[in-house]
C-alpha cells in the first residue's frame, strides 16, 4: 500500500445504552478498554483499528443506526463455548468441520461477526 492510499484506522457504533455496550465489548467479548469517558464514549483498540462505542446524540451530525463489527478471534469455538445461547448462528466452510465463523447481537441489536483468526504458518 502506498502512503497516500488511505487506510481503515477504525470504527464508531452510536448506542442509547453506553455502559450496556461497553460491558459487552469490554467482559463479554473481552476486548480490551484504552479510553472511557463516562456518558459520551469508550474505545477498544486492536492490533489494526480501533472500535469507538458513542452515545447517540452526543454529535451535532446524524447517523445511521445500522452497524456491524467484524472481529477475529483466535479460537473461534472456545469463544462459542463461552458465549453460548447468545451465539445466532454458526457456519463451516466444510461439511461437519469446525465453525469459520458465527454471528450474535451486542446489547442494542448490531450484528457483531466473529471470525476464526487463520493459522499463522510455523
């Protein structure tokens, strides 16, 4: 990539219920909190891009309300096995193989897509 090609640094979700979604970012899906400003924001960095959680209403510009986050995971069924029912679906790229990736909502409804990382070669 060349220097004046842009590049994702992160994303921004708007919520009615802040603290609802930083617990499920932050203890649920055990992202990890760098930034917290009580009812206006709480960031989660990553190793690529950061997830900005804001409350709704809080900026003079609109947005839309649909949304969705997609995060890899390291080991995909061990976080189903943690998240249980709250887990909507899961799909395999192969017949009977493990799950590649699965799909569940955080506290307001958006689709948070959970992908099993791929296996970095030896």
């Amino acid at each position: 990539m060349s220097s004046d090609t842009p590049r994702i640094m992160g994303f921004e979700i708007y919520f009615e219920r802040l603290q609802a979604a930083k617990e499920f970012y932050r203890d649920v899906l055990g992202s990890p909190l760098t930034e917290h400003v009580p009812a206006h924001h709480a960031k989660f960095d990553g190793l690529q891009a950061f997830l900005c959680l804001e409350r709704k209403g809080v900026e003079t510009y609109p947005s839309a309300d649909k949304a969705v986050v997609f995060i890899e995971v390291a080991d995909l069924g061990a976080m189903l096995g943690k998240l249980g029912d709250r887990i909507l679906e899961s799909v395999s790229r192969t017949t009977g193989g493990p799950p590649t990736w699965a799909v569940l909502h955080d506290p307001e409804g958006h689709n948070v897509i959970l992908i099993q990382a791929a296996s970095k070669p030896r």
